[in-house]
C-alpha cells in the first residue's frame, strides 16, 4: 500500500528540517526510469521547501507517438488534490470571519432547511472536508445537473440532489470519501460570498500566491497540441473538451489544472505555513488543515499520517481518469514532492507513486 510506504520511508528521514540532497540530474533519472517502465507519455515532478522550488524536471511528450515534447510551464490536471486548495480557500474564509468551520449545512442554507434528510441534520462544514459527512461518493450522474446556468446555480441543484440522498454511512460518525461533500463545501464558500468558487479561488489562493496558470477542466485546445493531452489506461490520447472532464459543478472536488511551477508555489506556502511563515492563512489555520486527528487519517485537504517517531505526512493522489499526479507533504521536515502524469491509471499511477517515492529517498542520500 502507497500510504503505508510513505509511512515507512517517512520514518528513516532526519528528524528535523534538513536542505534535499537529491540533484536535478537524480530527479531527470528518476522520472526516466518510472516512464520507461510503466510506458507513459510525459511526466513532471519537484522536489519543493518552505523556501522555494529545490528541483524540478520534466520528460517525455505531450501525445504519445508524437515528438511533442513535455515543455516546463506546460498544464497538468490536478484531479481531486484539488481538494487541499478548496479547504485551503475554506481557511482563507474562516480567518477573515466569513465562515465557521463548525457551521451546520442547515444554518448556512436556510432556504432549503426543510428539504435537507433528517440525518443531515447535524453535518458541519467541517464534516464535508475531512470525509465524515456521510455523503455519498458522487451524485449518480452529475451530468444530469445542466451545464449552461451560472456555476452556482449549479452547486445549490448539486447540493439539493445531495442532501436528499440516503447517507453511505452514519454523518459524523465515520470516514467515507466524497466528491459531494467537496462540491457542497465548495457551496459554501459561494453562499458566504456571493461569488462564485472559481472567482474565490483566483481572488483568494491564487492571485496572493502569484499562481497565474491556474483554470479549470481539460487543458488545452481542442484540435491543437499545445498542452499536454490526458491518456486514459490504455494510453489513448483523449482530445481536450467539455467531455473530456469532470463537469463543471464538480469545479470543488477535482477540476484544477496548472502548470507543476505553480503547484509548487501552493506546496511551499503550506510548508511555510506550518513553520508560521505562510503567506495565506494564520498559523493556527495551517496546523488545523495539517493536524492528524485521533483515529482519522483525512485531515482537511488530504490524508495525514504519523509515524510512530511523530513525523507527519500529508499526501493525496488525483485523476480525472486522463492524468495522475500525487503530492507528498512532510511539514516538519519542511520537504515536498509533486509529481504528475498525462495518462490515467493504473500505468499513471504507478509511475507517479514509484518516483515519489524515490524522490523521497534521494531526497536523504538514500
């Protein structure tokens, strides 16, 4: 299991904050070895600190069987780690006095008090983004919510659909992964604003960040090679459209794409943030979404694990079924690694976690 790996390698790493000693040259070779064994198109990873990017490469093609190279700025989709920057804008919110993480669904959406199922009743904000909602993982077919009103217009039909729905387990009482309850905190944030999520996020995260490639769906356009295209398992290049990703009232859950130099900066901001440097959030705020509380592994954003020496590890995997991409997040150690993929899984997958993971070691002289 990739977790408990993580875990593993997390425990032979230096007990405090130390400078990577992976070489631009061990990380090219890295990414080289996980390409050419899983057979990918391209790849993508940075080896990042509270001070900045230390390494970043990138290798192969945008399309495979073409010569379009993999280019340094290039876009990769971010699947669901679009999760940790939706709780991230839900702290931004927070510390300006917009919302309670400790809100109840039924006081931040009166209007349809009525209509939300009895069992919900008591789901808070704070539910939503560590999975314990008991919200189903998905709406049976978000398509079936029209794609041509305003986005939130879209997000209360979603959040109407989903709060009449018989829970997948007891709400609050247990862990249960949801791209609904994601969407629903994403709902949130609009109602508290007025804005919609996609707004929010480039006024909130990704302006005070300097992200400036930032969008949301497919990269690309359609008919041209100018990013780097999904491939779905088995390596079928799948031209950029409307549907060729999630829709976009899932924008909350898993519809950001970027280029790797940007993700970084959201990475090195977190890192800073746990050491009380951070540009976006109070230093209490980062160690909320960073804290691994008893008996959960899914803080807010993501997965956090400890191992037995108390070193945490924050990570999280992303698909949209054309990409891969998974970030590993050691806050004390003050190290991060990123790595994305343009093909889905499980050859996407397995390329990525194999040069994570020898990141990780490299990153020690291991």
């Amino acid at each position: 299991m990739f977790a408990t790996a993580l875990v593993t390698l997390s425990a032979l790493l230096p007990a405090q904050a130390f400078e990577p000693r992976i070489s631009l040259k061990q990380l090219n070779q890295i990414l080289s070895d996980a390409k050419s064994k899983h057979k990918v198109p391209g790849m993508a990873a940075a080896v990042v600190t509270s001070r900045g990017v230390h390494a970043l490469t990138w290798i192969g093609t945008r399309k495979a069987g073409t010569p379009s190279p993999i280019m340094q700025n290039d876009l990769w989709h971010l699947g669901s780690d679009t999760k940790a920057f939706t709780a991230t804008l839900l702290g931004v919110l927070h510390d300006q006095g917009k919302i309670d993480w400790d809100a109840k669904f039924v006081d931040l959406f009166p209007k349809i008090k009525s209509s939300i199922r009895e069992e919900y009743k008591d789901m808070t904000l704070s539910h939503a983004l560590r999975h314990r909602s008991g919200l189903p993982s998905n709406l049976k077919d978000w398509w079936i919510i029209p794609t041509t009103g305003p986005l939130m217009q879209q997000r209360m039909q979603a959040l109407k659909r989903g709060l009449a729905l018989e829970p997948a387990v007891p709400p609050g009482e247990k862990y249960s992964y949801s791209n609904l309850g994601y969407v629903l905190a994403g709902a949130a944030a609009e109602q508290a604003m007025g804005e919609d999520w996609e707004t929010l996020m480039e006024r909130q995260v990704f302006r005070p960040l300097g992200i400036r490639s930032a969008g949301f769906g497919s990269p690309g356009t359609p008919g041209k090679l100018d990013q780097p295209l999904a491939h779905d398992g088995k390596g079928k290049a799948i031209e950029p459209g409307p549907r060729a990703d999630n829709p976009p009232v899932m924008g909350p859950a898993a519809r950001l794409h970027l280029s790797l130099g940007d993700w970084a900066l959201f990475a090195q901001d977190h890192l800073a943030g746990a050491r009380g440097k951070g540009k976006l959030l109070k230093p209490e705020t980062y160690q909320k979404l960073h804290r691994v509380l008893k008996e959960e592994t899914y803080t807010m954003g993501g997965w956090a694990y400890e191992n037995e020496g108390g070193t945490v590890v924050l990570t999280h995997d992303g698909s949209n079924g054309g990409f891969y991409c998974s970030a590993a997040l050691l806050p004390q150690l003050d190290l991060g690694v990123l790595v994305v993929c343009n093909q889905g899984p499980k050859a996407g997958e397995a390329a990525v976690r194999q040069a994570i993971l020898a990141a990780l070691k490299a990153s020690v002289g291991r």
